[in-house]
C-alpha cells in the first residue's frame, strides 16, 4: 500500500509560537513537519465528530 504523497506549504508563524511547537514536536520524538501534520489531524477529527460534518 502507498502512502498518500503529501504536498509542501509555506506559513508565516510568530517566532514564539514556532519554539513552543518544536519544544513539543521534540518531546514528542517527532520532527516538526510530522507533529504538525498530527496535531491538525485531531484537530480536524474533533471538528467533523463535534459538527457531524466531512470536510
């Protein structure tokens, strides 16, 4: 099975905000790149079971 090819964005962020995700990025064991694309992942599923919808 493939995984599904993931596609490269550019954002703007605070500096803060940026050193606050990659404290947690690493003491979660993951690069910065994989611990955001979790954390929008369950934040997305708590939308859809919290709206009833599919985005």
């Amino acid at each position: 099975m493939m995984k599904p090819l993931k596609a490269k964005v550019s954002i703007s962020m605070d500096e803060e905000d940026l050193a606050k995700i990659k404290i947690l990025a690493e003491y979660d064991g993951r690069n910065l790149s994989q611990y955001i694309n979790i954390v929008l992942k369950r934040h997305i599923a708590r939308l859809e079971q919290k709206d009833g919808a599919e985005t």
